[in-house]
C-alpha cells in the first residue's frame, strides 16, 4: 500500500518539475527576448558610471582597476561580457553575455556593475524593483 502512495508522490514530484522546467524554458526564449535591445553599456565602479561604450561596436577586452581588484569587459556583436576578473567566486565571469536593456553583470567584491541601457520600449514593464 505504501509504495503506491510513492510512487503517486514521485509522479506529482515530476510533473511540478517538469512545469517548472518549460516555465523557464519560455520565460528565456519567449518572454525575455520582448526586452528592447540595448543600446549602450553603462560601467559603474562604488555606483559612480565611470564609462560607457556602444553596444553595436566591437571592443577589444578592457580592463578596469577598482581598488578591491580588476574585471576584464568585452563586447562583441551587439553584447557584452566580463572575461575576466579576480575576484574569489567569479560569478561575473560566469554570468555570461548580456544584451538586452536592464540586464546586469555585477561583482560585488569590486563593487563593478555592467549595466545594459537603451531605449525602454513599455515603461509598465518595470517594477518597484526596477523602476
């Protein structure tokens, strides 16, 4: 009696994942890609924007010192990446490439932000934590 009671448990358990999974898989291909494309890319090192650079030109990797440590940005094809840095959990490195508007690269051991800007195509888009 018992094992059927699993065995219904396990197939709610992987139905829920499997919704879950789609979910994502349409929020990346369908949902996230309705954000205009970024124009620019705003750096900011302690919340100060220290630089910009246009989205639709190449940049060979350029590197920037904070007194924390350095994170190396690259842009490529209309999107932007940091390359490198020095920082202990590298999660700027692995966040990877970003190109639409409001999408960030943040190292929060250098106190570093990419930030991608441009037009914002619906301004009701944005929530109280965006806005």
């Amino acid at each position: 009696m018992k094992s059927k009671e699993k065995v219904k448990g396990d197939f709610i358990l992987i139905v829920v994942l499997v919704v879950i999974g789609l979910g994502t898989l349409v929020y990346n291909q369908v949902i996230a890609p309705r954000r205009g494309q970024g124009t620019m890319v705003a750096i900011e090192i302690e919340g100060q924007v220290v630089q910009r650079f246009d989205l639709s030109q190449n940049m060979a990797p350029r590197r920037f010192e904070t007194e924390h440590g350095f994170n190396v940005v690259e842009i490529n094809e209309g999107q932007v990446r940091v390359s490198e840095a020095d920082c202990p959990d590298l999660l700027c490195v692995n966040t990877g490439w970003r190109r639409h508007v409001g999408q960030v690269i943040v190292c929060l051991p250098h106190y570093f932000v990419v930030r991608v800007v441009g037009e914002q195509t619906n301004p009701e888009d944005l929530d109280g934590f965006t806005y």
